[in-house]
C-alpha cells in the first residue's frame, strides 16, 4: 500500500487459485468426479488444503456457498457452475475484504474494498478493476472523488481554473449542443449507448440465433470455467444477468454472441455505457452516488492527493511547465489523460497555450490524442477554434442566426489565457466579403450594431476631447496574417495641438537643449497611416524576438498578434503529424469546415492528407450542409482551388443539404407562379451546385466552381425550392455559369416547381434583380433549345413562358401602369428594357408557333397520303395533289391549333379575337394595329385575296353561268404559293366559327 494514495494498489490478487480455475487443475474436479455428481449442501476437502461449504448442483458449486483457500483468503457468497458470479465477500490474509458483486469471477457493479487501515474505496467495477463513479477515503478525512479508471483518477468532480470553454468564446458557443454541455453524467446520451448493440442486435438476429448447445459444448464447464475467449450465448447472457441483478433485472437489447458488447467504443463511451446499465443498483449503496454523478463533491470533504496531484498536472501543462509534468507522470499516479469536470485535459491544456514541449511528453505517456471534453471539443479542435476567429469566417447559411447574433460580443477571444489579453477588440473590426448572396450570411446586422456602438464611443470620445479643448481621433485597426483576420486593435491618434501647446510652454526652456533620448514620432512632422502601422507590425513579428501582447503599444500588441497565430499554426501542425484525427471532433464543427471557411487552402489540403472526411455534414439544425456546399460558396480565388481538392476526396458531388423546406430568398416576394409542387421533380435539398448558381457576384470564380463540379459528373436536374442550377444561375445573372451549364448538358426544358415555372420564366421574373443581361441570357436559352411553348402555371391557369413575362411585368405596378412621362430617368430605362424582353420573347413564341405548326401539317400530310395509298382510292396523280393540300374532311377534321395574340403572344387571362382573315388573333386593339403596321397588312390582304377568289369560283360554278374570261384565268391559275406565316394565320382559322371583330 502506496502512503500516497490507494489508488496505485487499489486490490490484492483475487486469491492465488480460484475456484473452478487453478484449484480445478489441482485435481479439484477429478476428486468430485470420482465420489459422483454431488448434489444439495455439503463440506468438501480439496487435496491442496483448500475448502468449499456450500450447495452444489450436478457436481458444480452453485448457490450460496463459502471457498476458503489454504493460505486464509476466502469467498462467501453466490456460485453459478463454479463461477464467482453474484452477491459476495472476498477477503484476504493481508486484511483487504471486498464487498459486493461478481460476473463469472471477475468483481463487476458497485463494492467497497476496504483496506487494513479501515479506509474503504466505494465504487463502480468492471472487468475486476475500477471503472467508473467512486470515492476513495482516507484515515486523515481525505478523499479523492471522481471516476476511477483502475487505481486513479480519470474524471475530476471539480474546474480547474482557466480551462477551454466555448463559452468563453460567444461568437463559438452556438455551435455548442445543450446536451453535450451538461456536467452530470446521471443521464447519458442514447445514441452512445446503443448504436452498438442495435447494429450487432440487427446482425444476429437476420442470422437466426442458435441454440446455446450449438455454439458451447455441453458440460463445458467440467473441465473449463475459462471462457473469455468464447462467444456468450443470448441465453447463457439472460440467465446470468437474472442471477446478478436480481429483482432489478431489465431486458437486454443486445442479443448477440459478444462477451464485451461494448468492447469496441471508445473509453469514454463506455464508461458512460456502463454507469447505465447498473444505474438501478446505485440506489442500495451506501454512499452518495448522484453526487458523484453530477460532479458535486461538496459533501465529501477535502481532496485527497491524487485529486490535487491530477488538478496540478493540468495547470502545470497550462503553464508550461515540462519539469512538473514529466515529475507528475513519472510518480504514477496520475493517469495522463485525467480531465476536471469540464472535460479540460493536460493535453487541450498545453495547446491552448501553444507549448509544444509539453504536447510531445503527454503524448509519449500515452495521452488520447482525439479525447473530447464535456463540450465535445477535441485538442485539435481547440486549437482550430483559436487560429481560425470567427470574423476570420465566410459564415453561410449553416448557422442559426437567432443564436448568433445573440451571443456575439465584441471579444473574440474569451477568456483564453494569451488570447484574452491580445485581443482586447476581437471583432470590433468589420469583415467585407464580396458576395452579395443570400447563402452567404456576414450577420450584417450584428455587424451594424458593432458598428453603432464604436461610433458612439468615437463620438463620447470626441466630445470628451473637445471639452478638454484637445482634438483627437480613435480608431480600429484590423489584424491580418496572411488572409485571416486576427482581431482589431484600438489605435488612438497623437493630439497634435495638444502636444504643441505643451512643446509652446516649454519652448523658451528648450532652446538649447536637445537630447535624442527625448524624441519620438511626436516630436517630427510624421504622418503615421494605418498602412505604416501594418508594414511595421509585420516587419516586427519577422524578427524573432518575442513581443508581449499585453503592450499598450499598438504596432507591438499588433506583431504579438501574428507571431502567436503562427506559433499556434505550428502546434496544429505538431498534432496533425502525432496522430490527431481531424473527424474525432465536431463541436463546434468539424475541423475541415473551419479551413474550408476561412479559405486556407494549405489547411484544406493538409485536413485531407490526415484523414479528413468530407461525407460528414453539419447537423441539421444549421441545413445539414457538407463540406463541398461551403467551398462552392466561398468567394474569391479560393473556391475554386478548394473546391477541386474537395472534389478529388469525395465520392459524391450531388450530397444534398437539409433544408429541402426552405424557400429561395428571391422567391418570397414572388406569386407569379402556383406553389403546388410535382411529385415527378427530383426535389430536394441543395446540392453544392446549387450553390455555385445561386451567388449574385464573384461571377467568374462562380462559374470556375461550376465547371469542376460539371467535370465531376455533377446532376443538373435535381431542384431545390423549385430552383434548377440553371434557374439559380439565371436569376443571380450569372451569365458565365449559365455558359457553362448549358455547354454541360443542362436541359433548359426541366419543368420547375413554386414560384418557378422554367428557365425562360427565371429570366422573365422581374423580381429578379439580374446583373447580367436578360435579353442576352434569353439568347443563350433560345439557342440551346429552350421551348417557351411549354406549359407553366401562371396564377391558377396554364400558360406559356411569355404569359408569365407579361403578368411579372404587370406585378411592378409603378413601370406597369405609371404614364411613360412620369417616370423618372432610371426608371424609363427599367422600362424600355423590359419592353424589349417582351418584345423578344413574343417573337421568339410566334416563330416557334409556325415552326412547330409547318411541322405538324407536314406530318399531317404524310399521314394522309399513307393512307390514301393503301386503301388505292386515289390515283397516282391524285396522290401527288393530295401532299400539297389536306382534303376539306380533313381539314375539318383538325384539332384546333394553339391561340395566341399576334402580337405580344399571350395566350391566358386575356380575350382573344380573330382578324378578318381568320388566320391570327389579337388580344388589344393596340396589339392589333401594331402587328398590322409591322408585319400582318400584307399577309391578311394575300389570304383575304386568295379566299374571296375561291369563293367567287364556287358560287359561279353553282349557278352554271359562263365567267368573264378574266374570272376564268384568275380561276384557272395556281395561286401564290404562301410563306411561312401565311400558312400558320391560314391553318389558324376555323371558318365555320363566328368571329367578332375590333
């Protein structure tokens, strides 16, 4: 027994031959072999001097009995087939006794091991050793509390001072889960405790579970009770546990063959598996085990020493102290990866500090690299969290705005030992991005209120000053390494006059006296600009000399700013090259966001040499997004760079985001088109291409993006909120990437869900603010083979995408309905180029129209003659008069073409009427007279011609009556063959309908 602390020797050996084990081999099992299968209570005599009183059954101890060894050290309590396996008491010569359970020999569940000095360990046993809630006392009123791992401490039930926390850090701690963060342990997460056993639960059971005869030999246990290699039978499991628990006994859900179900997590899942499964027996022991629990230790007294040893390792590695730690680590007493009740570790301890020393000697003891702490933060993650500010961010849509703009504070830095003193303004500094999109989220108005708030303390400032008579500025100045902002430091501006009047005072008593000690900037006409200020900080971090960062001088806090940054760079670096794996974490996210988000592409790239998934995606809560979702939304240079190293790991570029029930921000203000969706789209939440559409600026990087992800074989067909990419690409104005995606095969036919319509439709919402051109976008489309032919919903009724051009345009009712003169220049301009698009596209429908009507009386034609052909009705000639014209019958027979206005082309929610032709129709007589005056007077005099002479010709034929020899020639002669549009105002008209005119 150690004077330091029972944990180090925390029990004697359980006996030097344990029934049905060494004592067997001694001939233990051949003696009762030969008297017979002994049954009920007896004495038996062993031949090494060993003893069993007790019951025994089929010749096995089993029941309640008393082994005692020859040496004095006995067992006095339940058997089952000569195991240990129950209610007990174990006692050794040397004076230790155990009180409590056994699992097939091994003590498990709660106990008291009291030593010979009468100080007991209360605790949870697993495996025969500690695992778990305990509490060990001393002589002196000393007592080392917490969960126990062995003989020594692992979990603390009190904080170490100055420990990591995302709390210290607001603009992080939304990123925190409410439910990881809770100190007590009384309540563990589900999902760590059955994930395993559902999995193995599933595997056996599709496999149909032998019977226990089929997997252990009968009577096994004559010859054998070592069976920790062997497979555990579901029924075996079921009568063992019934006999240890008792009345407390519940169902197990793991139904498979494992001895250790839960051999395969990590420790601390484990732990926490275990604590939960004897939670029932917690409430028959003596001692206070919520307490323990939920890490109040205030009923236990004071700390015994290996408590206070364990607490002075985490401040000795905060400190950097390598001496004491490696002193600590070489007693043995201290298990190295001991954490407080917080989770903070000696390792999460020295990298937060940056002592890399320290690092390496925990590391060489053993230390977990990947532990997390009670906020689910690994070391690596720390140190993420610390090299990467969140003003440093391209935030998006992953976060929950409601929670972040409420705890963000103008601190970046907490309260972590070097970064709290460094950035005193940690984003008082406003970030800039060069994206305007939706999915990019700065948190402008938290931003704004910063903002407001520095301006108010520049205006105090400056009324104090001007009290004083003094002028003087205040400023911010941000800090950069590299690309990453660091923070921002308050930078107060010399008071010139101030410091004349002064100079003014003592000038006679100067004249003659000048010492180069006393100058300084003041003293010379200098103008010191921000850009001076950073070159010197910069050149003053390149020195090598250290800078303290609680300075009151500006451009030294400045360089001491960015020499800690890239110190911290190289202890990530250190944990990435000793192990540390990037997926352990993700709280406040995967570390791989971080990098991707602050656009460090070296970061990205080093991530994913390490290990780093890239199929694991944000939780739900903050839209699910993965990590190609926010490289294709970065702007600048860096999206695309990091996007390909992304695209080179994944094996997915079409993963979809969770926010399938969100509505496009440009959508809200739009109705134009029916919300009801189609169950035939391939709806869904976004995907990474979605986003490369979607950005409104940065369009040449955008469209780099969505090249790599079309070269990737990325689907341009799946919608979000209606949206195609296509669409997104349109309605951002993104004509780069609506090149790219039209040359990669997207269709821009695909049928679009709310508020949509199609791709032709997205250029005709006017709620959309393109920044590209619109006419050019509808030439893009036209040539790729756009129909605008196609039905879309307009309103509550079916039109075209030209119907939906003319009521997004009456939507904006100050251009729609305003008088041309009353519009000011700005708007005139908005105004004309609408028109213009409307314009286009009624030209564009009504040249599709008679393309698509030549066609089908071609087909119609062709039909006409196969069949006439067959039936042998016609002769040769006839046949050959027949393709050139369609018979009256069939004619009548026709079904009716589609009706639009020959004009602008709409063809629903208006009254369309017929020109005296009866080829075309108008919606308005202004339509009317302007396709008369452009195209349609000498179309409708040709046809009227042309029919008022074949109806002459029938009426004089009728009465018999000899026609004029002009009548004749004119009858006689082949009319003019007709065009195109001739042929479409021609076929258009039904001359058995009643028309009425304009």
């Amino acid at each position: 027994m150690l004077s330091t602390g029972k944990g180090a020797a925390e029990a004697p050996g359980l006996g030097g031959a344990e029934p049905g084990t060494g004592s067997r081999r001694d001939g233990h099992r051949g003696a009762l072999s030969g008297e017979g299968r002994r049954q009920g209570l007896g004495v038996h005599e062993m031949p090494d001097g060993s003893r069993y009183e007790g019951e025994c059954v089929n010749g096995f101890k089993h029941g309640k009995g008393r082994y005692t060894w020859s040496n004095g050290e006995f067992y006095e309590g339940s058997f089952y087939k000569d195991y240990k396996h129950g209610d007990a008491l174990y006692c050794w010569p040397t004076g230790h006794k155990f009180t409590g359970k056994f699992y097939l020999n091994r003590r498990e569940g709660y106990g008291e091991h009291l030593f010979p000095d009468g100080a007991p360990f209360q605790g949870l046993y697993h495996a025969d050793k500690r695992f778990g809630p305990g509490v060990a006392s001393y002589p002196d009123g000393r007592k080392d509390v917490g969960l126990w791992l062995g003989g020594r401490l692992l979990r603390l039930c009190t904080a170490v001072e100055e420990g990591f926390s995302l709390k210290n850090f607001p603009e992080y701690a939304a990123y925190m889960d409410p439910a990881a963060t809770t100190a007590s342990l009384s309540q563990p997460p589900t999902s760590v405790l059955q994930p395993e056993a559902r999995a193995d639960s599933v595997v056996d059971t599709d496999g149909d579970l032998l019977p226990d005869d089929f997997i252990l030999p009968p009577g096994m246990e004559s010859y054998s009770t070592d069976g920790d290699h062997l497979p555990l039978p579901p029924g075996r499991r079921k009568e063992l546990d019934q006999l240890f628990y008792g009345e407390l006994w519940e169902p197990d859900a793991y139904q498979g063959y494992k001895r250790e179900p839960l051999a395969s997590l990590p420790l601390q899942p484990r732990m926490l598996a275990h604590m939960h499964k004897h939670r029932l027996l917690a409430g028959n022991v003596g001692w206070d085990v919520e307490a323990v629990l939920a890490l109040n230790r205030e009923s236990f007294g004071p700390k015994g020493p290996l408590e206070v040893s364990s607490e002075l390792l985490i401040q000795h590695a905060s400190r950097g102290e390598l001496q004491a730690v490696s002193k600590i680590l070489q007693a043995g007493l201290v298990h190295p990866d001991v954490a407080d009740s917080q989770g903070h570790t000696a390792l999460i301890a020295a990298t937060v500090n940056c002592h890399d020393d320290v690092i390496h000697l925990l590391l060489d003891r053993g230390v977990d690299v990947d532990k997390l702490n009670c906020e689910g933060t690994s070391a690596l993650a720390a140190c993420h969290v610390l090299y990467y500010p969140l003003q440093s961010l391209h935030t998006t849509l992953a976060e929950t705005p409601s929670k972040t703009q409420g705890s963000r504070s103008p601190s970046a830095c907490g309260n972590s030992p070097q970064i709290s003193r460094r950035e005193e303004d940690g984003s008082g500094g406003r970030r800039e991005t060069g994206s305007k999109e939706e999915n990019i989220e700065v948190r402008e108005e938290v931003e704004e209120d910063a903002e407001k708030r520095v301006r108010n303390h520049h205006e105090e400032g400056k009324k104090e000053r001007g009290s004083e008579g003094v002028p003087g500025v205040q400023r911010f100045i941000q800090v950069l390494d590299g690309h990453i902002a660091l923070g921002s430091v308050q930078w107060k501006e010399c008071r010139a006059q101030a410091a004349g009047r002064v100079q003014g005072k003592d000038e006679e008593l100067t004249q003659n006296t000048s010492y180069d000690s006393a100058c300084s900037v003041r003293s010379y006409d200098i103008q010191v600009t921000e850009e001076v200020m950073q070159r010197a900080a910069e050149a003053l971090s390149r020195t090598g000399f250290p800078q303290r960062s609680d300075t009151q001088e500006t451009v030294r806090k400045m360089a001491a700013m960015k020499i800690e940054h890239r110190v911290r760079l190289n202890t990530l670096k250190l944990l990435l090259e000793r192990g540390a794996d990037p997926n352990a974490s993700r709280v406040p996210m995967p570390v791989l966001f971080l990098a991707i988000m602050a656009a460090d592409n070296e970061a990205v790239r080093r991530l994913l040499l390490c290990g780093a998934r890239t199929d694991i995606p944000l939780p739900p809560e903050r839209k699910g997004l993965y990590p190609l979702h926010v490289a294709a939304a970065l702007p600048g240079p860096a999206g695309p760079r990091i996007t390909e190293l992304l695209l080179h790991a994944i094996t997915d570029p079409d993963a979809r985001a969770c926010d399938q029930n969100e509505i496009c921000g440009r959508d809200t203000v739009c109705d134009s088109v029916s919300a009801n969706e189609n169950p035939n789209l391939k709806e869904g939440g976004r995907t990474a291409l979605h986003m490369a559409c979607q950005r409104d600026s940065d369009y040449q990087n955008a469209s780099k993006v969505v090249a790599l992800l079309l070269s990737h074989r990325a689907s341009t067909d799946l919608l979000w909120s209606g949206h195609s990419p296509l669409s997104l690409a349109i309605a951002s104005g993104n004509e780069l990437a609506v090149e790219e995606l039209l040359n990669g095969g997207a269709d821009p036919n695909i049928p679009l869900g709310r508020r949509v319509g199609s791709a032709l439709c997205a250029i005709a919402n006017f709620n959309y603010h393109l920044g590209g051109n619109r006419t050019k976008l509808l030439g893009m489309l036209a040539k790729a083979g756009a129909d605008i032919l196609m039905p879309v919903m307009v309103g509550d009724v079916v039109g075209t995408a030209v119907d939906y051009a003319h009521y997004s345009f009456n939507q904006d009712l100050r251009i729609a309905i305003t008088p041309f003169q009353a519009l000011n220049m700005r708007e005139r301009e908005t105004f004309k180029a609408r028109h213009q698009l409307l314009s286009m596209m009624g030209d564009m429908l009504r040249q599709l129209a008679g393309q698509r009507e030549k066609e089908n009386l071609e087909r119609e034609q062709c039909l006409t003659l196969k069949s006439n052909t067959e039936a042998g009705a016609f002769s040769s000639s006839r046949s050959l008069h027949s393709c050139e014209r369609l018979s009256p019958k069939a004619e009548k027979q026709r079904k009716p073409v589609f009706k639009f206005c020959y004009q602008c082309g709409r063809s629903r929610s208006v009254k369309l009427t017929a020109c005296r032709c009866h080829k075309v129709f108008y919606c308005s007589r202004a339509c009317k007279l302007k396709a008369w005056d452009e195209r349609h007077n000498g179309e409708c005099i040709r046809v009227t011609a042309s029919a008022d002479g074949i109806q002459k010709r029938v009426m004089l034929k009728s009465k018999t009556v000899q026609r004029p020899l002009s009548v004749k020639f004119q009858s006689h002669t082949a009319p003019k063959p007709m065009g195109m549009e001739e042929k479409v105002l021609e076929s258009q008209v039904n001359p058995n309908e009643n028309y009425s005119y304009n």
